[in-house]
C-alpha cells in the first residue's frame, strides 16, 4: 500500500512538472480560475440569500393580464397547441365502442356515465380539462400519428390503438396553430416568472449600487488613474 501511494505520488509529480514545461502562461493560470469560480459562487450564493428574504414574489392577476397585453409580440406560438379530452384503455376493456359516443355526447347522463366508466376501467384520462398542452408532445407520449394541426377536425374523436396495444380515444376540443397568438391561460406561468426575474435583476441592481456607494463613502476602496504607458 505505501509502495503503491508512493508511486502514485511520483507519478503525478512527473507528470505535473511535464505540464508546467509544456504548458503556456495563460494555460497555466488555474490558480486564477479557481478564485474567479470560487467568487462567482460566493456572490451566486450571497445573491441568492438576498432574493429569499427581500424578493416580493407576489404577482397578481392584473400584473398577468397587464404583461400581456403590453407584449403581444413576445407571444407568439412557435408549435401547435390544443385543448382535449383523453380516455386510455386496454384492448380487453367492457363496452370499447361505446366510449367514443359518450365523449361526442353532449348530454349531462352521457358525459356522467363516461366519467364513472373511465374511472373504473380507464388507464389514464383527461375530462373537461380546460389547459392547453403541445400537440406534437401529446401524439408522441400516446403515439397518436392522427394528432396534428393539419389533420385534425375540432369535435372529431380519434380513436388509435398504439404498439402496446392500448386503445385511445382523443377529443379535439379547441386548437391553435403555429404563430396564432398565444393565450393568456397558457402564458400565465411563464409572464409570471417573467415578473419574478424582472424583479430579482431590479433587487440585484439595486442592493449592488447601495453597496458599492456605501464603500464609495466609507473609504472601503480607492480609485487610481492608470498610466498609459502602463
């Protein structure tokens, strides 16, 4: 064990005289390096402390609603998004034919029924859900070929049965296309964290500038003018 420590030792010895032989000035300031990641860190993690105690994180409704229709532009949708109802089965499940009727019913009776007979048979299901999600996502998790912008009827009831065998029933219930304007319902997390890191980089700016003034006054630190030939 000590001959195998000792030779470990002279070996990375070697190598390490090899490197600072071969290796240039700037290839060697690691030193240097190190102490910039390690400041960054310190500041990251002092920064990040400042945030939890002094950020204000509410964000209200207004603010949203106010967000949005202040910045149209940014608001744009780069894919296709859409608003649907889901009912998962396996092959083998009571009344299959049935479930796609139920779902373009529009009777009260027909919408309860199917609702009690996906929570007993359903592997998965979504019901009156009112979030938009990506089209191109939901085709792929199901393997639902039939789900895009260009093929699809509004009302319309796909059924697919993927490679596992599994049988889906989908509900196009509402659709939006490429570059259609986003809805504020589907943006209303992402204005909000927009809000919040408007906010943090304001704090951040604003603790900074006191702190660096608060030095400024107190002597902490003196400017020198540089000599040009320097």
């Amino acid at each position: 064990m000590v001959n195998n420590y000792i030779n470990n030792w002279i070996r990375q010895t070697v190598i390490l005289a090899q490197a600072e032989k071969n290796m240039t000035t700037d290839q060697l300031n690691i030193e240097k390096e190190l102490q910039n990641y390690k400041n960054s860190l310190i500041i990251f993690s002092y920064e990040q402390e400042l945030i939890r105690q002094k950020l204000d994180t509410v964000v209200t409704e207004k603010m949203i609603e106010d967000y949005y229709a202040q910045n149209p532009q940014n608001f744009k949708l780069r894919r296709s998004i859409a608003k649907l109802n889901l009912v998962r089965l396996k092959q083998n499940s009571p009344d299959i034919e049935k479930v796609r009727s139920w779902m373009q019913s529009r009777r009260p009776a027909d919408l309860m029924i199917l609702e009690k007979y996906c929570y007993q048979y359903a592997l998965e299901f979504m019901l009156n859900d009112t979030n938009w999600v990506y089209l191109d996502e939901m085709a792929a998790k199901w393997s639902f070929n039939q789900l895009t912008s260009d093929n699809i009827i509004q009302g319309n009831v796909y059924k697919n049965i993927d490679e596992n065998g599994i049988i889906s029933f989908v509900e196009v219930k509402e659709v939006m296309s490429k570059d259609d304007e986003s809805p504020l319902t589907f943006e209303r997390d992402n204005i909000r964290n927009i809000i919040l890191n408007k906010r943090k980089r304001e704090l951040l700016d604003k603790l900074g500038n006191k702190m660096y003034a608060d030095a400024a006054k107190n002597n902490d630190f003196e400017l020198y003018e540089l000599n040009e030939k320097n």
